[in-house]
C-alpha cells in the first residue's frame, strides 16, 4: 500500500498541497482579466471596420460559456458577421484559444445552405494567407485559432491590435461574399 506513495510527484504534491491549490486559484482571475482585455477590443474594432465600411454594424454577445464581438450588416441575420470568440476559461497559450472569422450560426435552419456556399465563395489563399481555415469547423466556415507568443502578457495591447488589424484585413475578403451567398439565398435580417 505504501508504494502508492512512493511516486515523486504525488510526495510533492502533498508537501506543496496548500501552495498549489492557491497559485492554481489564480488561473480564473487571469482568464477574467484576458477575458476583459478581448471584451476591451471592441471599440477599437469597431473604428477599424468603420474606417473600411461604414456600413458595418459592431455587436457584443454574451452567452454563457462564450463571449463575442460581431461585426455584420445591418441587412445580415444577427447570428452571421465576422467575429472574434472567446471561451470564459479562455486561454491563449492553451486549448481555449480565442477564435476569429466568420461566424455562422444556421438558426433558422435556411442559413445551412448559404453558410455552405459561403466557403466555395470566398478567397481561400488570401484568406489562408491571413491564417484562416476554410472552413475551420460547423459555425466557423471560416475562422482562425488566435494563439499568442508566450511572453504575449508583457504587452498584451500588441497581443489584442494584432487580432483587430487581423480581423480588418479579412473583411473586405468576407463582407462581399457574405452578402453574396445571403442574396443568393434571399435571406435577410427580420424587420
């Protein structure tokens, strides 16, 4: 019985019990402090789309486990437009990357087909170019992981502008083709 014990790392753990579970604490307050940080973003997303479209529309979605800035048109269903997502437990340098990109949410189900055509649309090698996958995965016809450097949190303004300036580069190469594959279907925003 006492072999079960004998492992190093279950020995340090023991040792260190009160000292770790107090710096693992610390994990929520730095993915609410980065979740702060992308939420902060908007404004200046806004302006940076707004400087290429002055049509475009910046939105805010929180919805339990995910967080969400939406760039869109007025004209586009409110679950379609150029996004960046994040997790609650978000975590640049781990699996819960921010994600960036199209946003297709198929609700109601008539959005299926366009968000389908949206990815035979769009220009994949420039998109590729930007980083995007196309697509990425089911909402996400086409989007992007935003990982960081690991020292990123020594300037993590730089860390939030590079994904803005990602995001302006990548509209002009969306927006049209959005607005393609929605008029193709006839699909517009409630009135």
């Amino acid at each position: 019985m006492s072999d079960l014990f004998a492992d190093e790392r279950i020995q340090f753990f023991l040792r260190n019990r009160d000292d770790i579970k107090t710096w693992a604490a610390i994990e929520s307050d730095v993915a609410a402090a980065i979740r702060e940080l992308l939420a902060r973003s908007q404004p200046f997303l806004e302006e940076r789309i707004a400087s290429l479209d002055s049509q475009a529309i910046t939105t805010r979605h929180d919805g339990g486990q995910w967080e969400r800035i939406l760039v869109r048109h007025e004209h586009w269903p409110s679950t379609v437009g150029l996004a960046l997502e994040w997790n609650r437990s978000v975590d640049p340098l781990g699996a819960n990357c921010p994600k960036v990109g199209v946003f297709w949410w198929a609700d109601p189900p008539t959005l299926i087909a366009p968000r389908t055509q949206l990815v035979s649309l769009v220009p994949k090698a420039k998109l590729q170019a930007l980083g995007y996958k196309v697509p990425l995965e089911g909402v996400w016809p086409v989007g992007a992981r935003v990982s960081a450097k690991p020292d990123w949190w020594h300037d993590p303004e730089a860390w939030v502008n590079g994904i803005v300036e990602n995001l302006a580069n990548a509209w002009p190469l969306l927006a049209p083709y959005i607005d393609d594959a929605l008029k193709a279907a006839a699909i517009a925003a409630p009135s």
